[in-house]
C-alpha cells in the first residue's frame, strides 16, 4: 500500500467513525457521554495521524474533540478559565495546531 493510499484509508476510517459518532451522541449533552462511545474511543486509537483531521474539523464546527485531542497528544493548550467553554476551547486548539504546523495558518 503506498502512502497515498494510506493516507486515505485513514481519512476515509476517521469520517466513517466521526459520522457514527456525531449520530450517536446527536442528542447527548454530557462530555463523558459523548467521549466514551466507541466510535469516538477508535478515533483516539488512531493515534497521532488523525489530530490534523481533528483540528479541521474543530476550525469548521466547534464541537466536542478536546477529550480525544489530549489523549492523543499528551497536551491541553486550553486556560482553566476557557474550560467547557466549547468555542474558546476550539479557538485555543486550532491555534495549537497552527503554531505545531498542523494546520495551515
């Protein structure tokens, strides 16, 4: 497989598993909830690749990704005070992902 190909299948494995998820927890308002169905646990299960595909998908719609974004990266760029906050949390890590080169600025 070349890596073209890989790149694909995991985009194409991310926006499979990120439509179940978003149709499972549609109606879900509890963060623990929403981050435990497993859809979304196999989005963190893919590691590294997908935080890119994270970040655009916070840059185009604010949304509940911060839970699997610091589980993959070991980091949490968001102010206590931005906390649960979901826009300003969103804000926050789409900077981060600018600033590490993950995102076009």
């Amino acid at each position: 497989m070349s890596s073209t190909q890989v790149a694909q299948s995991i985009h194409e494995r991310f926006y499979e598993l990120r439509d179940d998820w978003k149709s499972k927890t549609r109606h879900l308002s509890n963060t623990a909830q929403i981050s435990l169905v497993f859809s979304y646990q196999k989005i963190i299960g893919m590691g590294p690749a997908v935080v890119p595909l994270i970040l655009s998908e916070l840059e185009k719609e604010p949304d509940h990704w911060f839970w699997a974004l610091e589980a993959i990266t070991d980091e949490n760029p968001v102010a206590e005070s931005d906390a649960g906050d979901i826009e300003a949390s969103a804000r926050v890590w789409v900077q981060w992902g600018r600033d590490k080169g993950l995102l076009a600025k």
